[in-house]
C-alpha cells in the first residue's frame, strides 16, 4: 500500500512540477536572460530535487519522488523557454 502512495506522490511530483514551472518561466521570466542559457534546466531541477530532501524522513517520499520532481522542474523550463507568451488578455 505504501509503494502505490509513494508512486501517486511521485507522478503528482513530476507532473504538477512541470505544469507549475512551465506557467511561471512564461509568465514571469520571459525576458530574463538566464533563463535562456542551456544550463538553466538542470540547475533548477538540482535545486527542486535537494530542496525536497528534508521532507524524505516520511516514508511514502524518497528519493524516486525528489527525482521526478527534479525532471518535472526541469522539464517545465525547457518546455517554457521555448513556448511563446500566453495572451494577456
């Protein structure tokens, strides 16, 4: 039971970290510079991955769940570097 609560947890990681980051880096740093290097991706998905370390004393999170947020983070700013603006109606 607790490895599908772990798995659950891990999806809604990765999904809910791409989603979220790919909303914030085309609302918000559109115009940043350093966004747009090729590094940008790994180095915000290192820091979302360590940053969930101090939550991995609750046994249904390990390290699978601070790994797919990594990639979902990751994911979400190279997806929204590349996207174009939303409207701004």
């Amino acid at each position: 039971m607790l490895f599908f609560l772990g798995l659950g947890l891990a999806a809604t990681a990765l999904v809910g970290g791409f989603a979220v980051t790919r909303s914030f880096v085309r609302r918000r740093l559109r115009f940043v510079d350093a966004i747009q290097k090729p590094a940008a991706p790994l180095v915000a998905g290192t820091v979302a991955a360590v940053a969930l370390l101090p939550v991995m004393f609750l046994p249904a999170v390990g390290v699978g769940t601070a790994v797919a947020l990594g990639v979902g983070v990751a994911g979400g700013v190279a997806s929204g570097r590349n996207a174009p603006p939303p409207d701004s109606r």
